[in-house]
C-alpha cells in the first residue's frame, strides 16, 4: 500500500494545471495535535484544501443547493411580478389566507405566509443544525484552528453590518433600530445559484469556507432571533415542549430511524415552541442537534444524520425555502418612483450598505487580520481578491434577512415592504458585485479544479487528495 501511495504522490506532479499562476497545488495542512494551542493559533496557511471525503461531501450539498437556488429565483420572480400586475390583489389574498385551528389550546391558525415562515423554515433549519452538528463533531472543522477562521469571519460579516444598519437608522426613531439584524445573514442557496449563473470554478477551499460560513451566519442567526425578537415567552409551553424534544433525542440516539415515530413528535416540539412564543425554527435547530452524526460500530451504510439529512434537504432547498421566498418577496413597489422613494428610506440604505459593505468589510477584514496577527499566510493558489470575492457573494442574505424583516416590523407592514426592497436591492447588487469578481478569475479557478478532479489510476480519489487522506484524516470514512 507504501508503494502505490508513493507512486500516486510521484504521479501529482503531472496532473498540475499547466496555467502559469498555478505553480503549486497545496497540500492540506496536518491537524493541530495540541488542542489548547490550536484554539489560539491559525494553521500556518489559510485556504488549503480540505479531505477528499470531505470536499466531495461539500460538493453534493453545493449541487442539491444550486437547483434549490435557482428555484428559489424563480418563486421570487413570479412573486414580485405577481405583486405588481393588475392581479396583485389575488396575491396578497392568498398569502393572507388563514390555515389551522386554535384548538387545544395552541395557536395554530395562521396565514399561508405566517405558515412559510415558521413552518417550512424549521426544515430549512433542521437541516442547518445537522450540518452545524456535522461540521464540529465530524468534519474538518472539528480542528478548533480550522474552525476558528470561518466563525470568526461570520461574527465580522454579523457585527460590521448591523453596526452600519444602526448608523443609518440611529436618528430615526419609531422602533427602526430594530431591523438590526437584517443584513447580517447569507443565503447560500441564492449565492450559489449566482456562481452558477456566471459559470465559474470556484476552487475546493473556497466553496467549503463559503458553506461553513453560511452555515455558521445561520446558527447565529437564530440565536439573534431566540435572544432579541422573543417578545414574551409562555414558560409553560416551553418546558411542555421539552417532552417530545426529549423523547425524539432519547430515539435518534438509540439511532431509530422510523419517520411514524420520529414526525409526529418533531410536530409536538415545532407546536409548542411555537406557542412559547420562541420562534418556532429554534426547534428545528434543536432537533437537529440531537440527531447522532457518529455510526455506531458496524453499522454499514450512512449514519442517522446523514440519512435525515439526505431526506430533508431536497425537501429544504426544493420546497421549503422557495415557497418562503414566494410569500415573502411579494412586495408592490409602485413604479420607478415607488423604487427610489424605498431605497431612499434610511432602513433601505443601511440594509443595502450593509449587505453589500459590511459584509465583505467584516469577512474580508476579520480574516486578514487574522492573518497579520497569527502570521499566517494564504493558500499559494489563491489570492485576497478570491477571499474577497467570497465575502462579497456571502452579501446575499434573502431568506434569513426577510424573516427578520418580518420579525423586526411586522407583517404587512409599510416598513416591511422597505424592508423587501432592501434586501432585494441589496442581494442583487452584492451578487452582481461579486460576480464581477469571481468571474474575472475564472480561468485560474478553472485551473484549479482540473487539478483537483485528475485521477490518474481511476480509483474515484483524486491524486491530489490521496497521499493526505490515509495520513491526515485515517478516521474520516466513519463518520456520517
């Protein structure tokens, strides 16, 4: 086995792009063995590439989120077309249309909007909480230096932009400090529609500290939503909620996998803590964490979480999102004059300014100086204009920064409506932006992932990953 991987080593060398720029295709930097060190300090190189098992993994989400993506354009095209035809009424109707009971003491008659937003999107971040779980538990991040850099980079792209929103909004008065939040989040699904729209390659490194960027904006997303847009919490209702909680957790531990038993009390939990008064996508972050990622010794096939995961997140990025996306960006903007008059709104120039400025200046900021401060230096491949270009497209936060929208002003609000062209204004713009940029380095990109997709001996393991994954990550096929 010494021998072929030596041999595979040897052979790296001529599957190297042939492209000037890339003179050096890196090798993933070893794991930090010392842990408490490693929580301080930066791996000596940013950037690098991940385990095979792992970018390959990155690289189906990607897809299943692509088709979502575009999806999710589509539902947000036809409801702003929807919203200002002659048939706009009919819209509204129907987003306003009321579904459910009150009965049993629970709250549950709500508008097919209000549904949207509490209901499918607790898929949405169920999903977001097993990835969470099986990133810091399995993945590559489980190493505190590879993980510091993109929680890091997701507190700047949350605090630069909420600091700029404050300063635009801070003189207005009325409540309007309280849409802070909106501009903090990033839709990965829309951003990677956008790099397939422009086509481009964008390198292995670069789309996993994308995902696990955004992955991260969701976790403190919902936090912010938990902490700050709770206005009164039923105590009771809470602690009832903690029942099914705790009963789906004790199941999915002893790795139960029946949906008959699993649905009905993930429904008890989302109802309950829907009327505690929490938002209701908090349970699907919680039942998201209780899921194990870990297979139990000799069990064959994929882990629970990994399982789940396969059957939510088509169902997430497919339905959930979009459907969300259609009742929430129908917004009547009244013409070229209603357009200018939203984003001349304060609320609108600080969601705009901070989409589009304060998310690359907090993401691109944060991590070069994390950079000059550890001494650690970017991937040879790469350039700060690619990190660049990354944080420009984490700018695009549509469904998250529409759901706050709502928490923040109310739904059917005028402010709520500012609130949508603000964040349409902004997302388009940071997506054209970034585009821009990303398309200008394509054909290095491109040069790159050819090199990361050569597989000289046609084992299904690139040569460039094959000589790091037994020595780097010799665990790593055990893990759901």
């Amino acid at each position: 086995m010494s021998k072929r991987r030596a041999g595979k080593s040897g052979r790296q060398r001529s599957t190297e792009p042939s492209t000037a720029e890339v003179k050096h295709v890196s090798q993933p930097d070893p794991p930090n063995r010392n842990s408490a060190r490693s929580l301080l300090t930066l791996p000596a190189r940013l950037f690098t590439r991940g385990s095979w098992s792992e970018s390959s993994r990155i690289t189906t989400i990607l897809r299943k989120e692509t088709i979502g993506g575009a999806v999710l354009l589509g539902a947000a095209a036809l409801a702003l077309i929807w919203a200002n035809s002659p048939w706009s009424e009919s819209y509204h109707a129907l987003r306003d249309l009321k579904v459910g009971s009150d009965d049993f003491g629970l709250h549950l008659r709500l508008s097919l909007g209000g549904w949207a937003a509490d209901g499918l999107l607790a898929i949405f971040f169920f999903v977001v909480g097993l990835e969470l779980k099986r990133e810091f538990v399995a993945g590559d991040l489980r190493d505190p230096g590879r993980a510091a850099l993109p929680i890091a980079a997701a507190v700047g792209g949350m605090v630069v932009p909420a600091a700029i929103f404050v300063a635009f909004t801070a003189g207005v008065g009325d409540g309007a400090l309280r849409g802070w939040a909106i501009p903090t989040a990033t839709d990965i699904a829309f951003a990677v529609a956008v790099l397939a729209v422009i086509s481009t390659h964008l390198p292995t490194a670069l789309r996993t500290f994308l995902l696990t960027l955004a992955v991260v904006d969701d976790l403190l997303a919902i936090t912010v939503i938990a902490l700050f847009y709770t206005a009164k919490i039923n105590g009771i209702a809470l602690l009832l909620a903690m029942v099914p909680l705790g009963i789906f957790a004790l199941l999915v531990q002893r790795h139960v996998r029946s949906l008959w038993l699993l649905l009905p009390l993930a429904a008890a939990t989302w109802a309950l803590v829907h009327e505690s008064g929490v938002h209701a996508t908090v349970a699907g972050v919680l039942l998201g964490f209780t899921v194990p990622v870990i297979r139990r010794d000799g069990e064959s096939g994929p882990g629970l979480a990994e399982h789940f995961e396969h059957i939510a997140r088509p169902i997430s990025a497919g339905f959930a999102i979009p459907v969300f996306a259609f009742f929430a960006a129908g917004v009547t903007i009244g013409g070229y004059d209603g357009l200018v008059t939203a984003l001349s709104d304060p609320i609108a120039m600080g969601i705009v300014s901070g989409l589009v400025v304060g998310k690359a200046v907090g993401i691109f900021g944060t991590t070069r100086m994390l950079a000059a401060f550890t001494r650690a230096s970017l991937d040879t491949a790469l350039r700060w204009i690619d990190v660049l270009g990354v944080s420009m497209l984490a700018g695009i936060g549509f469904t998250v920064s529409l759901l706050i929208g709502e928490l923040a002003y109310g739904t059917g609000s005028h402010r709520e409506d500012v609130v949508k062209v603000g964040v349409l204004a902004g997302s388009l713009l940071a997506a054209f932006l970034a585009g821009i940029l990303l398309r200008i380095r394509n054909r290095h990109y491109r040069a790159i992932c050819t090199a990361e997709s050569a597989d000289s001996d046609h084992d299904g393991v690139p040569d460039v990953y094959q000589s790091a994954e037994s020595t780097t990550n010799p665990t790593r096929g055990d893990a759901a």
